[in-house]
C-alpha cells in the first residue's frame, strides 16, 4: 500500500511555486532600475528645438525642482524645461511610469509637453501622441503654481496611460519652480547671518524650496525657504524682491526674515530693510495664518515713504506662506489616492458573476453560461478591455503594482493568481477572460474540425511555455521588444490596438474555431503561468515543470549580471 502524502506536501508546493514568481519578479525589477540608471537624464539641447529653436545648451539642474534654463549661444535665457522624472517615476499608467518634458517660458508659463521616454504600452502611447489636444490643455499653466487644478480629458481608449502622463505633469508643476530672475540658491554664510550656530543645510524631503539648518551636533535649529519665484511677478514700485523666510525647527512659524535681492528703488529698498517694526511684523506668525492674513484688516502698513516696495516684500512673503500651507497638509489615508471610476462599479458586477460561476453550481446552467459570457464579451472585453497579460505583469514586475490608477485590473490580477493557487480553482481562465469566453461560443460551430496529432499536439503545448522564457529574456535584457504583441488581449481595444496584437487575435480566434481552445491550449503565456501556479490537490507532487522553474530563476541571475558586462 503506497505512504500517504506528507501534508506537508501542499504547502510546500504553494510557498514554493509563489516564491518561483516573487523572484522572478524581483529580478526584472532589479534589473530594470540598473537599467534606469545608467540612462541618466542629460538633455540634448537639440532635442528642444521645437520649442526654442536658437537652443545651444542647458543650465545647470536645479537639485529641488529638476528644472534647467535653456540659453542661446550667447547665453541669453530663452526659457525653461522640466522632466517628470523621478517624481512621476512611480505613477504607473497600465504597465509602466512615462517622463514627460515640459517646456516654459521666461516667465514660467508651459508652451509645449513631450514624451521623452514612456514604459507604458507601445500602443498606447501611439494612440495619445496622435491625439494632441492633450499636449496642448497644458499649455498655459505655469510651473510653481500649488493652487490651480485643471480639468485634463485622458485620452478615450489609453485612459490609464494619459491619466498618468497627466498627474505626472501637474506634479510637476506644483512644485515651486525656479527662478530665473533670482537663480541664487540659499547659502549657509547668508544663514548664518541670522541663524550663527548654523552648520548645515539639508534639503527637507518631499518639500521642494525648503532646507533644514542644523549645528555642529545634527540639531535642526530652524528651516529656511525663499518667496522667490513665488514672488517674481509681484512688482513693488519698480521690481520684485526675493526674501529668505527663516521657519521653526518644524516649518510651521515664521521667525524671521531677512531681505536677498531686489530690483526695486536702492532708496526704497534702503528705507525698507532699515525699518526694524517692519522687518519683524510678520515673526512669529504661521504660515497657514500668514498665507491667508487680510492686510487690511490686520492693519498691515507699509513702510512709510517706501509703500509700494514694502507691500510688495509682504505680498511675496504672503503667497509663499500660503504655498508652504498646501504643502502642509496632512498626507490622506492610502485609500484616498485609489482612482475610482463609474466604469468599474459595472466591472465588480462582472467579477461577482465570475466568482459565483468559479464556485458554485450556477455554472452547469446554460443560460447562466450565455449571460455570463455575453458580460464578458460585451463588458468587461470590449467596453473596458481589463485582462491581465505578460505586458502587464512584466511592467507591474519592472515598476511597482498600479493599484491607485487601476484597481479593478489589480483586482482581477490577484483573483487570476490566488484562486488557483488556495482553491485549484481556474477563476480567470475557465470563468473570466474575455478571451476564452469568445473561443468557447465559436467551439463547434462549423460541423468540420481539425484533430491535431497526439504528438503534434504534445509539440505545440509547449509554446506558450517557450513564450513564457523568450518574455523573461526581453526582460531581463532589456530588449526593445513589445510584449503585448505576442497577446491577443490589446486588440480587444481596437482604438489603440497595434497590428501584432491584432495579428494574434485573429489567427486564434480563427484557429478556435476548427480546433476548441486553440490559442488558449497551444499560445497563451498568461494561461501558461497561471497553470504553473494552480495547486491540482493531493495527486500533485514536485515535479519536472517545479525543477524547470527553479532552472529558470538561476538563468536568470546569469542573465542579471551577464548583461551588465
């Protein structure tokens, strides 16, 4: 009588077949930062010629904000640019973050966006380049500006990817810009004349403008910021002035200020700083109060003699106060950055469809079968296009899981990979791809069908697995090679479908209809991967499929280091 499985058996084979995907994970995404990295960001003056034409070189970047000063050949600023990267580096759109270029006038104000570099979805991105509304509903808004939200239309059929390009963008300009009337930085000698046990100044992270000063020992002693550039455009009697703003140790009260530089009246200005009552009016104040005090009702005057330069001073101190305010604000909880759209309520029905059809007897009713085929096809394919695919893990694998942009997706994600692996069950494939739902309402309707040869058949079962390592190949190399071609699922978003995917579906979907299931049997790397991982219960046993995938890791880490030789 043959030994009982061990019942350690089970768990062993889940953990170790999860830990076969976490480490292929783990190695794309790995490899993809090393990649990134040795990109770097330089920009080719040539590359922004659209947008200046007399372009010949770039200023230095600014460490804060990322932005660069284009100049001419003589050096005279023709305006300003900004990349994206790195603070869009981790909003991802369908499968990957994009690095867009903004270009700004003097004065700060956008005249043109661009794509530089996308690892989003080849089609997508084909699809929101052609559409160049987009780009232009940019046009207009000004870098530095924390208090204006515009309304951006993503792209119909590339939502994702646009929304992404987007947030990145307005990102990006929320951040306080930078000067090019007062390109200064804030130096630890002019600290020190107000603050002389200063030893160090640190960039305050994740908020732009502002450094930390700390002594000798490492004790922050205050933070300081600028009002410029939010105060460039503010014109006393006849030019703006630039303040340093000398905050608490926790960036919450003004203590002092002190003036940098103005283009204003050297009398006025004289007069001004001179005045001591005027210099201290604000210290002591927060920020969240000085950002929103009404000058005349808190009787506010300027200096006499000196009106108009002395309001301008306070009128920059007010609009800085009131953007270091917004950027105060508590962080909201997670769940509040999720992206919820109307659509997706109409998709949890079709996932609670699935779910009843995956785990109970409804689905041995025919009609049940028809209605939930007809959701599938119908919307949760054609309207809303939501499959998983290789593109998508790959580029959630490099990137980091978009659960705030596409939550449904993320959703239907997980239930493709645990219910297979905790119940055996074949959720995605048997009862949620839009796919397979089509194959199986073209089985048998010709009356003539093609039997494949045993051995033939035993072939061609393997492709889906040789996909599967010509995937792992692209990624861990770093091929420019487009993934979600080698699916059908892109082309059931025919907008923005390439010809790849196009290609795929229908031979398929053509094959299924002389050969059940062709593509999900002989071509599906996704169905491939799902079936690696589903536990088939007490008959299942390590076996050679385990040892190919342990095979596979280690290829892996040789590719790894291979490719960076």
């Amino acid at each position: 009588m043959p030994a009982a499985p061990s019942r350690l058996n089970p768990i062993f084979l889940r953990l170790y077949r999860a830990g076969i995907l976490v480490a292929i994970a783990w190695l794309m995404h790995t490899q993809h930062r090393w990649f990134m990295a040795q990109e770097g960001s330089t920009l080719d003056p040539t590359r922004l010629r659209d947008f200046f034409p007399a372009a010949a070189s770039l200023g230095p970047r600014d460490p804060d904000t990322g932005v660069q000063r284009v100049l001419d050949g003589s050096g005279v600023v023709l305006g300003m640019v900004a990349q994206t990267s790195p603070l869009s580096d981790k909003i991802i759109g369908y499968s990957g973050p994009t690095n867009t270029l903004i270009a700004c006038d003097p004065q700060g104000k956008v005249i043109g966006v661009r794509v530089l570099r996308s690892d989003d979805t080849p089609d997508h991105m084909a699809e929101i380049i052609r559409h160049r509304a987009f780009f232009n509903s940019f046009k207009g808004l000004k870098l530095g500006d924390t208090t204006s939200r515009p309304k951006i239309d993503a792209v119909s059929g590339a939502t994702l990817t646009s929304t992404a390009i987007a947030e990145g963008v307005l990102r990006r300009l929320g951040q306080p810009g930078t000067s090019l009337r007062f390109p200064d930085a804030i130096t630890l000698e002019e600290v020190k004349a107000v603050v002389p046990e200063a030893a160090t100044l640190t960039p305050v992270k994740d908020r732009a403008g502002i450094l930390e000063v700390k002594d000798a020992s490492g004790k922050v002693l205050a933070q300081v910021t600028r009002t410029s550039p939010a105060s460039d455009a503010i014109v006393g009697y006849k030019g703006p002035a630039d303040t340093l703003m000398v905050l608490d140790p926790t960036g919450e009260k003004l203590v002092s200020i002190r003036l940098r530089k103005s283009f204003d009246t050297k009398d006025y200005v004289a007069d001004m700083a001179a005045d001591s009552y005027f210099m201290s009016l604000f210290n002591g104040m927060s920020v969240q109060k000085l950002g929103t005090l009404d000058f005349k009702e808190a009787k506010v005057e300027g200096v006499s003699g000196a009106t108009e330069t002395s309001w301008a001073l306070a009128e920059g101190l007010k609009r800085r106060a009131a953007q270091l305010a917004t950027a105060a604000v508590p962080t909201p909880p997670w769940y509040t950055h999720i992206t919820w759209k109307a659509a997706d309520w109409g998709m949890l029905v079709v996932l609670v469809v699935s779910l009843l059809m995956t785990f109970t007897s409804l689905r041995g009713k025919r009609w049940m079968r028809w209605v939930h085929h007809a959701l599938l096809i119908g919307y949760a394919g054609l309207f809303s296009g939501a499959m998983i695919s290789q593109g998508l893990f790959v580029g959630w694998a490099r990137h980091g899981v978009a659960w705030q942009s596409a939550p449904m997706l993320v959703l239907v994600a997980a239930l493709a990979l645990i219910t297979p692996w905790l119940w055996r069950r074949g959720f995605y494939c048997h009862h949620y791809c839009p796919h397979g739902a089509l194959q199986q309402v073209l089985a048998h309707r010709l009356k003539w069908q093609l039997k494949v040869p045993h051995k033939l058949g035993k072939a061609l079962e393997q492709v889906p697995w040789l996909l599967l390592i010509f995937i792992l190949v692209v990624a861990m190399f770093g091929l420019e090679v487009n993934v979600n071609a080698l699916e059908p699922f892109d082309a059931w978003l025919i907008r923005v479908a390439g010809w790849g995917t196009i290609t795929v579906a229908i031979v398929g979907l053509v094959a299924s209809l002389f050969i059940p299931m062709a593509y999900c049997r002989y071509g599906c790397p996704t169905g491939a991967l799902l079936k690696f991982v589903r536990y088939a219960g007490h008959g299942d046993a390590f076996g050679k499929r385990d040892v190919a995938a342990l095979v596979l890791v280690a290829a892996a880490v040789g590719m790894l280091y291979l490719a960076r030789m």
